[in-house]
C-alpha cells in the first residue's frame, strides 16, 4: 500500500510519463489518500482556465481510497513538522500533514514534490519520490 500525495497525482492527471508509470506498475496495490490530497488536487481544477470538473477528477482517481485522518494524524505532523523545523528543513503544513498521515498509517509516500526531498523526512518514512 502507498500513500499518494497530491504532486503525483496531479502529474498522473497531466499524463506525465514518470507518474503514470509509477501508478500502473501498482495497480493491484491499494493506494490511499487524505482528503486534504483530494482537496489539494480538487483545488487544481479550480484555477484552470477551463471550467472545473470535479467529476471527471473523481473519475479519473476511482482507483483511490481516501482514508480518514484524526488528531493523533495532527499531532504527529506537527510534531514532525517541529523536527524538521529545528533542522532547519522547513516543511508546509499541508505538505506535514500529508507525510504525518503517512508515518501514522506506516506506508511509504509518493510524492514528486521537491518539498520531501530531505535528509530529516526520509529518516521518518520512506519518500518514493518520481522525477518528472
């Protein structure tokens, strides 16, 4: 199992080839997002130049199971957040958020967002990070 972040799967909805490759070597692997990934990628339609089309989003991510997150998820980000901050590897919140959820459900994250691409974070999770 994996969990997606956001960077990936918008590559994946943008046809890049790393991503898309990526995916369907998993494709009998359960993959696993936070809604804060869905509303990341959601947020994406929304500043296209075309209308939005959430649905042809949920369509195209249907392989995807979004799992609920809780306070010790927060805590966890946080507290990892804190970490790298003191490391001086800063890291967003949306971006803590995600990596916390996946050290809490201990399974690794895909991302292909630079942002995780650090030393602090990959000695908390494993980072499967794509070169797109």
């Amino acid at each position: 199992m994996t969990l997606f972040d956001s960077s990936v799967l918008i590559d994946y909805l943008d046809g890049a080839e790393a991503a898309v490759a990526y995916v369907e070597a998993r494709s009998s692997e359960r993959a696993i997002v936070p809604p804060l990934v869905l509303f990341e990628v959601y947020q994406g339609e929304v500043y296209r130049s075309e209308p939005a089309d959430f649905d042809a989003v949920d369509r195209a991510l249907a392989w995807l199971t979004v799992v609920e997150t809780t306070a010790e998820c927060a805590r966890i980000a946080a507290e990892l957040q804190d970490r790298l901050h003191r490391h001086g590897e800063p890291l967003s919140a949306r971006d803590a958020f995600v990596a916390g959820t996946a050290i809490h459900r201990d399974e690794p994250l895909a991302a292909s967002d630079a942002d995780f691409d650090s030393p602090g974070l990959r000695d908390q999770l494993t980072v499967e990070l794509l070169r797109t």
